[in-house]
C-alpha cells in the first residue's frame, strides 16, 4: 500500500475513533477537567487494545498456565507468549465483559485483572501512573461506566482492525485534543504525517532502486520518539520498497506518558520492546555506541537545557569519545544537542532527517559553538540538503522549521555541495485548522519537493493544484565552502571587524573595502577567526520595488475622492 492509501486510510479510522473515545471522555466530566481526561482515556485506549489484540489466544493462555502448573513449571513466559502468539500475555480470567457482572467490586477485580498481565505490560501501565486514576474513578463510580463504554463494538480496538499507524494516531489525536483542552503545546508530543512523510522519501533519498535490488536490513532511531510514530511511518516506507524488509526500531523518549504508548506499540506489533527506552536523550543516553542506518527526530527547539547542563558538559569533555566534541550551544536552546547526538549515530552509510527551527542555521558568532557545529557539518561533507517547511504546518507554531538531511556518504554528484530548497510555497491549505496546521503537504505538494530534490540544480518547479492556485518549490546549489566565512578584526583609530565570505580574495577585499576608508589599516591576525553561516532567507529572497511615487499620489487622489463622495451621501 502506497504512503497516499496508506493516509488516507488511517484519516477515516483515527477520526472515527478518537470521536468515540472522546465522546468516552464525556463521562469524566465533574470528577475531571477536560485536559485531565487524558490520565483516564489514554491507559484505558492501551489497556484495551492488549485485551482485543489477546482476545482470540485468550483460553489458549490460560489453558497453558494451567497445564505449566500441572507440571510444576516455573519459567513460563516463553511458553505463554507462544500461547499467547505475541510477546505480552494476560492471565486473568476477567475480560472487559466478564468484569461488568459484578459491579459491586469491579475496582478489586479490574486491579487483579491488571496484574495478572505479563511484566512488559505492568511496566506501561505503571509508567502511565494509572492506579491513581483507578481509585479516583471508582471512588466516584465511574469506573463500571467507563468499562462498560469500553465494551460496545465500536470500541474495539484491536490490532487486527486497527493497524499500528492508525492506533498511533488515534493516541496522537487524542493527545491533541486534551493538549487543547489545557492550551498545552500538542505539537511537543507528536508531528503530522504530513511532515514525517516527507522526510521519510528524503530519507530513502535516490537509494529506491539500489534498496529494490539488494532488499532491506536497516536499523531505524529517534531520539525524541514521543508515541513512535515517525519510526512507524519509516518502518512503513521501507516496508513498501521491499516487503521482506528485516527492519528493527530503536527510540528514547522523555515523557512517560508518550514512552508508554510507544512501547505498548512495539509490543502489539512484535517488535522488541526493550529498544524503546525511558530518559532524557541529552543527559542519559540509553544508546550509547549504538550506531544507526536511518535516524528521524523532530526534538524539542527553543527549549533550554539547563536541567541536562552537568551531564552535556562533562559529554562535551570527552572530545571525540563524546556525542558533543564540535560545541555547545547557547544553554536557551538545545537543538543543535540534539542533531549532534545522531550524527554521532550515524552509520558510516547511515542517514538522518531532523527537523529545526531557523536559529541552528544562522545564530552564534564566529567561534562560537552554534557556529562550530555548522562548521564540523560543513567541513565532514555530511551536510546533504536542507528544505524550509511551509509556516502553519504544524500544531503547536507558525514559525518557519526545517528539515536537515544529514549522510555520511554522500553521492559523487553531491559532494562537496549542500543543496538548499525552499519548499515554503509548496502546500495545499486544510479546510479545517488543527491547532495551529492551517495548511499540509499532500501527495501533489510532496512529489514536487522530492522532484526539485532529485533534480539537484539551481531552478524553480511549479505546479496548478485543484483549486486553482500555484504551488511552487525552489531550488539552489552551493558549494559546502559558501557557507564559510573569516572574521577580521582591523588595527585602526576605530578598532572594526570584517566578515569576509571564504570564496571571496581576502587581500582584494580588504584593499576595495577597508584600504579608502582606513588608511594604513593592519589585520590583527592573532583575532582572526572562522565561521560557518547559512543565510537560508537571504539566498531565496525577493525584491520588491517600490511603486513610483506618482502612482501611490494617484491613488491617493482616487482614495480622497471616494470619501467625498461617502461623505456626501451620508450628510444628505
């Protein structure tokens, strides 16, 4: 199935769903404020899609553990999750239905019913710190009422019905709608497939055909996984090029909340959930001397790092045997901390897509670590491309993001060379915002982006879309040495500096535009520093002139004209 069928399958699903699970939310009003409905809906959404994905080995399980008992077993679990045909087993006799016959103690046999799972799924349950909410619903009566929404058909959310991706985004939706609730930033926890569709075709890149021939073995990583998904949709992508992919998926996550849904995702789809792992990415890396195929992020940025600062630092003092060796940046942000953590995981064939805001590409001075890290890019020749993204396309910011492609190898044609694309025109607009998405990058906007990427040269591609307007992309190709520049400071009366571009005569610039202002200048070369800039804007930008003078008086006279005439008729 194509990435379009794909999403236009899992668009139905995700809002059928999350209505009725929110609609499910309705319940809790009074006991609960709508952005803490959250704490009951999203462990009773992962609760139950272990019960309807077990539902079919169920007795199987259970005669199995009896049978073990009989025969003095003790070691289980691997006889259980054959059983059980998945990696997690339940070994309660209560299901949803069977706890609606006994009201009276429905909170008892619901914790017993919990329990009884295999310790993978206690662990999520427990990171999602739902016992609390347990008490708090029973102690209101609201727990039967909940369990028993639960039941009906059109809750069932098994993995047979509801495959990875659409359950992912159900969460994802629901995770807006109670971000919503409180104003909280929905965007911190999940990006739009929109987004992670396009860096997954700049992430297979012009590969395909080689990935076709050879098949697939890949190892895939986000360091900010939130519930996973952009591992799902890379696992998906490479799946589609080769069906017999043997693809394995890695992920570290803060939130434990978002943690847990990701790990109950691997489990469900039998993967290995030991590879999605709980910390802070900065300060506590659980993938240390791992190194990866295929990394896609999209880390927090204009976040500061204070709280992870000791740890960064002493990472940073490692030198070479560190993630941080080029620098660190400004301590407000840490999105280039980031970046630096999967370039350090990069295999040597391995490539990463990673989502930024503008500062990465222009803050710091020369010399400073902003600047530094632009240059350890620029300098290795692992800086491939960089796509500016639509405004309004994501749900927590307006603000203008985008999309690095880092790789160790680059093709012949591309060394030495970054390709700039400006796709910021490039979108369809949603009939309805989510948030702050006003607008989406659909299949049409998608496949002209990736056109202006394969063509690798300096042009423009436009495209009339059904309604009418224009979408357009925009394409420029520098050498990595463009981007460098040296920063002079002048031994004069006025103590200047100069920046000075890397491309450009030293010697002639300095007699063009210092020697007739300053006469006798010196170069203080002791002060002499590099610096690494990537004036993204400036290269893409557009003058507009002004219009004459005599135009704008004209219009002027016209307008003054009209308000006589509306002034007239209002005093008569």
């Amino acid at each position: 199935m194509s990435i379009n069928e794909l999403q236009q399958q899992t668009t139905v699903n995700v809002q059928e769903k999350a209505n009725l699970i929110w609609a499910i939310a309705d319940k809790l009003v009074g006991v609960y404020k709508p952005h803490e409905y959250g704490n009951v809906i999203l462990p009773m959404c992962v609760v139950k899609r272990f019960e309807d994905t077990l539902a079919p080995t169920k007795q199987k399980v259970l005669d199995m553990n009896k049978q073990l008992d009989e025969e003095g077993i003790t070691v289980k679990q691997g006889f259980l999750e054959k059983a059980a045909g998945q990696k997690f087993y339940n070994l309660s006799p209560f299901t949803f239905e069977t706890l609606l016959s006994d009201p009276e103690n429905i909170r008892e046999n619901f914790e017993s019913y919990l329990n009884h799972f295999s310790e993978n799924v206690i662990d999520v349950i427990h990171r999602m710190k739902f016992q609390q909410e347990i008490e708090t619903m029973a102690e209101n009566h609201l727990l039967y009422l909940v369990i028993r929404e639960f039941c009906t058909e059109k809750a069932y959310l098994g993995a047979d019905k509801i495959n990875s991706v659409d359950m992912g985004y159900v969460f994802e939706e629901l995770v807006r709608k109670f971000s919503e609730s409180y104003d909280e930033h929905a965007g911190a926890h999940f990006t739009a497939r929109d987004i992670i569709n396009l860096m997954t075709e700049l992430l297979v890149g012009e590969d395909e055909e080689r990935l076709m021939e050879e098949g697939i073995t890949a190892t895939l990583y986000d360091m900010t996984m939130g519930t996973s998904q952009m591992l799902g949709c890379m696992e998906d992508r490479l799946s589609e090029i080769d069906p017999d992919a043997d693809i394995t998926t890695y992920g570290q996550e803060l939130n434990d909340q978002t943690f847990a849904i990701a790990k109950a995702d691997t489990l469900i789809k039998g993967g290995n959930a030991d590879n999605m792992r709980q910390g802070d990415t900065l300060a506590d890396d659980k993938f240390e001397g791992y190194k990866f195929d295929y990394i896609i992020s999209n880390p927090p940025f204009g976040i500061e790092w204070k709280t992870s600062k000791a740890a960064v630092e002493a990472e940073y003092k490692k030198g070479a045997a560190g993630r941080f060796e080029p620098g660190l940046p400004a301590i407000g942000d840490g999105q280039q901390l980031f970046l630096l953590n999967g370039v350090a995981k990069l295999k040597d064939t391995g490539r990463m897509a990673i989502i930024q805001n503008g500062s990465p590409l222009f803050k710091g001075d020369a010399g400073s670590g902003e600047s530094n890290i632009r240059g350890y890019l620029l300098e290795n020749d692992w800086l491939e491309a960089i796509v500016q993204l639509p405004n309004d396309l994501f749900y927590n910011t307006g603000i203008a993001t985008y999309i690095w492609v880092i790789t160790r190898n680059k093709s012949a044609e591309r060394q030495g060379k970054v390709q700039l694309i400006d796709a910021s025109q490039c979108y369809e607009k949603r009939r309805k915002p989510l948030g702050n998405k006003r607008v989406e990058i659909t299949e049409t906007a998608r496949k002209l982006i990736m056109q202006a990427y394969h063509n690798f040269n300096d042009g423009v591609l436009t495209q009339t879309i059904a309604d009418g307007t224009e979408i357009r992309v925009e394409s420029k190709v520098r050498e990595n040495d463009y981007f460098k520049y040296s920063k002079i400071f002048i031994k004069a009366p006025e103590k200047d500096t100069e920046i000075i571009p890397w491309l450009t005569d030293r010697d002639e610039y300095l007699q063009k535009n210092v020697a007739p202002y300053m006469p006798g200048f010196v170069v203080d070369e002791k002060k002499t520093r590099i610096g690494y800039e990537i004036p993204f804007t400036r290269e893409f930008y557009k003058y507009t002139p002004l219009k004459p003078s005599a135009e704008i008086f004209q219009q002027l006279k016209e307008l003054e004209q009209q308000e006589s005439e509306l002034m007239e008729k209002l005093l008569h």
